[in-house]
C-alpha cells in the first residue's frame, strides 16, 4: 500500500472520527465514530458508493473492550510475549497488549482502512506495533499469545476462524477470545476467564450493556 493512499485515509478518518475513549477501557484513547459525526448515521449502501467498507475500525465492539481490559488487568498474560491480534479493526486490543508489556505485537486486518486506523490509534497511545493486511487464518508463525476479539458474528467467519484458532492452542499458543455473547461462539473448547459488563451504543448492539466475556481457547 503507498504512503498517498495511507495518507489519504489517514485524512479521512480524522475527518470523521473523534478521539475517544472507550468506556471499558478509559485509559485508552481511539480514533471513533460517535453520534456527531456522519460516518455513524450513513448505511452501508451509501457507504459502499463512495467506495468504503462498513467501517468496523470505527467502532470500539464490546467484545474487543472486554478483551482489552483483561489484558490490562492481567498483563502477565501477554508481558514479555510476542502476539498476534487478529482482525485488529481499530487497533483496540493490539493497543491494549503492548500497554500491558507484550514485547512484540502484530495487529492484522484485511480491511483496507485499517493499516491507517492502527496506526494513527497506537499513535495516540505511545505505543509501537506492526500491521499486517493479510488474511493469516491458517497461518502459525510462532506466536505465543493470539488474540481475537469479537469474531464469532456470522457463520462463515466462525467456521474459519474455530479450527485455527483451535490448532493454534494445540500448537501451545495461549488463544484468548473477547466476545458479547455472539450466536456463533463455539459452544464448547472454551474456558471462560472473566467477564465483563461493557457499556454500547444501542446502534451498534441489541442493549446499551453487553455481557461479555473473555475465554481461552483449550487444546481439544
């Protein structure tokens, strides 16, 4: 990707997000939307005319906050440990893990906005990380800690992401999963760690409040 492009959308997510913080995790700061700008009332119809994709990076989802507190909460969870957050959106739980002393962390993301999102979001909070655009469902590059949040909201992503996921545990990687409750969660070869009342907008989920919960991912 150019730096043009990534300057670009580097401007445009300036211009239509605030830097905020989420209320799970209020000591960290992101680039969202919130009700005062147009991002968040435009559909995705007319977001695809102009070209962008449901902007999922705009958006602190309840089960990445979740997640992100417990890795503040428990630092020794990730401190010292090379780590993958997988579909990173905003950057939130990537954040949260070099906060908490991870000693290398790679968000990754196939959303075209994201490389953009992460970075101006690790910015904001001093903290380093690598991206990645790529899909590395299926990949093992030898990561201690693999971090997911919220991904279980459809079928077909489930349906990817639970066997590998799964075989990455098996490998020794500790897989850790924030998630509100998504109909999709396996329902079982999970160990629930924490959980966590996360406070939402009711134009994004069912209620103003998920429960949700952080689990890891057991072998099998």
């Amino acid at each position: 990707m150019s730096d043009a492009i990534v300057r670009d959308r580097t401007r445009f997510i300036r211009q239509n997000t605030a830097l905020i913080a989420p209320p799970h995790v209020p000591e960290l700061r992101l680039y969202l939307a919130d009700e005062a700008h147009h991002l968040w009332h435009r559909t995705e119809q007319e977001l695809e005319a102009i070209g962008l994709p449901p902007p999922f990076w705009a958006f602190a989802w309840a089960g990445g906050q979740a997640l992100a507190r417990h890795l503040l909460d428990n630092p020794e969870s990730v401190r010292g440990r090379r780590v993958l957050d997988f579909a990173s959106g905003s950057g939130l739980v990537a954040i949260a893990a070099a906060r908490a002393g991870a000693a290398c962390v790679e968000a990754a993301d196939i959303d075209p906005f994201c490389a953009a999102a992460v970075r101006l979001n690790a910015m904001a909070n001093d903290v380093s990380l690598d991206f990645r655009d790529s899909d590395l469902i299926g990949a093992d590059e030898g990561w201690d800690v693999v971090l997911a949040g919220d991904v279980f909201y459809d079928r077909p992503m489930a349906e990817r992401v639970a066997p590998w996921l799964q075989a990455l545990a098996r490998r020794g990687a500790a897989v850790l999963v924030g998630d509100p409750g998504r109909a999709y969660l396996p329902k079982s070869g999970l160990e629930r760690l924490s959980i966590h009342e996360v406070a939402v907008t009711r134009a994004l989920e069912d209620s103003e409040v998920k429960r949700s919960a952080v689990w890891q991912v057991l072998p099998g």
